[in-house]
C-alpha cells in the first residue's frame, strides 16, 4: 500500500472509531505460536477487494464456531474459573438489594449524565458500527491491523451476544424495578423477565476488551478496560439489572474477548474449508482441508 493511501486509511479509521493502530504493522499478519503468543509479522499476499471480503467472512464464521467449540477443550483451570465466577455472582445475592436501594437513593444530575454514556456504550447500535466501521474502513484501505481488530469484535460481540440473548429467556429474572425481588424467576416469561445476565455489560465488555487488547499506549488500555464498568454500573443506577446480572455479563464478555483474541491468530493463519481433487497411483479422489 503507498503511503498516501496508509495514511488516508488510519485517518478515516481514526474519524470513525478514535482509534490508534499500533498491535500489527501494515500489510502484515500475526501467526500463533505452540503456546499462543505471537511470532514476528510475515507478509501478507495481496488481494482484491472482494477477496478480502471472502477471507474476512472465513475468517469471522471459523473464528465464531472454534469459540463456541473452547468448552469441549476446557481443562481443570477452566472449570474453576467459571466456579469462581459463578460463586462470585452468586455471592453478590446477598447485598445487591441494599445496592440497588443506594443507588436509588443517590440520583444527581451529573450521575444521570454518566448513565446516559454508559448505557449507550452497551447498545448494540453503538457496537455494531464501531466494528463495522473497523472492518469495513480496512478492507476499503487493505489495513490489516483494522481488518483484524474488526473481525475479532465481531466474533467477540456475537458469541457472547447470542448465549446473553439466550440466558435470558432460560433464566427469565424479572429487573429490580419490577419490584418482586431478586430471587424470583419465570423462564420464558418474556421481555419482562430478562435481567440474567445484563446484555449491556457483556455487549460493551466484549467489544471494548477486544480494543483495548489491540492498542499499544497504556494509557488508552486502561480507557478501553474501563469503559465496561461505567456501562454495568449504569444499568444498577436506572434500576435496570442486579449486582449479579452485571457481575456474570460482564465476566462473560471478558471469557468471549480472551478466548476470540487467543483463537483468530491461530484461524487465521490456516487455511479455511476447502476441497482438492487429487490424483495417485491408487485413482483419484477429492481431499477436505480445513
């Protein structure tokens, strides 16, 4: 890519995200290593871009079914932390009604500023054009390092999105402001029922953990690692969702935004699915490579 061209692509993606490119270089790739950590960057073939567009759909879809598949994979660390996790959550039952109440209590109008921010920076319609406009501003201007970055929100953002959305309608817990308390439930009881867990906390968790991982400034990691709290205290503040609820969606966005950025190096550098015809001594056949 020219350097004008360079420069045209991290200014549109700095308008459209506020973002600095700093984890990979131009028009280079990262590839995992036996223990997961990156090798130097290794040059990337060009491609048109439709191809871009074909590999990236690969990319997100193979990337999406590996992470759901990590459960299968899990060893004994991975179950004691989900038991922490849970106990943790489960211990917030015991105070979340006096948090609730404090934070009913505590309305002013600048906290009401902060809870309009944070609630917006859960919704799907703020985090689905910050990775749009992530991959989409790479793949007009072949940057690598936004191509990634956007796919793997995308992946993070939609798995974690799609087991919240289900939690919800298995767990059927009624918000605090439906005022019958934290313990009651009603599975499949509809849009009422669907404070387990809070999908804000999990959506702006699985989204802004992918970017902070992704910046190189420390200062901007910390940005991006905060902004998820500031979302899940916003919807304990309205009333929204229980100390719990946040607790469990927020770790949940943590779990997905790992487990993406760990697992795309590795899709990445594979080949997708394809099928090859091949000829030996023994007669023809057709070979699946995945």
């Amino acid at each position: 890519m020219k350097p004008t061209y360079r420069a045209a692509a991290l200014l549109a993606a700095l308008a459209l995200t506020g973002l600095t490119r700093q984890a990979f270089p131009q028009d280079t790739t990262a590839v995992a290593s036996s223990t997961d950590s990156l090798t130097l960057p290794q040059p990337l073939p060009k491609q048109g871009l439709l191809k871009r567009v074909a590999t990236d759909g690969s990319n997100t879809a193979r990337t999406i079914l590996r992470t759901y598949a990590q459960p299968a994979h899990w060893q004994k660390r991975d179950f004691v932390r989900l038991g922490g996790v849970l106990a943790v959550s489960a211990t917030a039952l015991l105070v979340e009604k006096r948090v609730y109440r404090f934070m009913l209590d505590n309305h002013t109008p600048t906290l009401d500023r902060f809870e309009r921010a944070g609630y917006l920076l859960g919704r799907p319609q703020l985090n689905y054009p910050i990775m749009l406009s992530l991959w989409g501003t790479g793949v007009l201007f072949n940057s690598t390092w936004l191509r990634d970055t956007g796919i793997m929100v995308v992946a993070s953002v939609t798995t974690s999105g799609l087991l919240q959305t289900a939690l919800k309608e298995v767990v059927g817990r009624p918000r605090p402001n439906a005022d019958r308390g934290n313990l009651h439930l009603n599975p499949f009881g509809g849009i009422a029922y669907h404070s387990f867990p809070s999908g804000h906390a999990t959506l702006a968790t699985a989204t802004f953990w992918v970017l902070a991982h992704q910046v190189g400034p420390v200062p901007l990691r910390v940005f991006f690692y905060t902004l998820p709290i500031l979302t899940g205290l916003s919807r304990i503040y309205v009333g929204a969702h229980w100390l719990s609820d946040v607790l469990l969606g927020t770790a949940m966005g943590v779990a997905f935004a790992e487990t993406v950025v760990r697992l795309y190096p590795r899709v990445k550098a594979k080949r997708g699915l394809s099928l090859q015809p091949t000829v030996g001594g023994s007669g023809a056949g057709v070979v699946l490579r995945f």
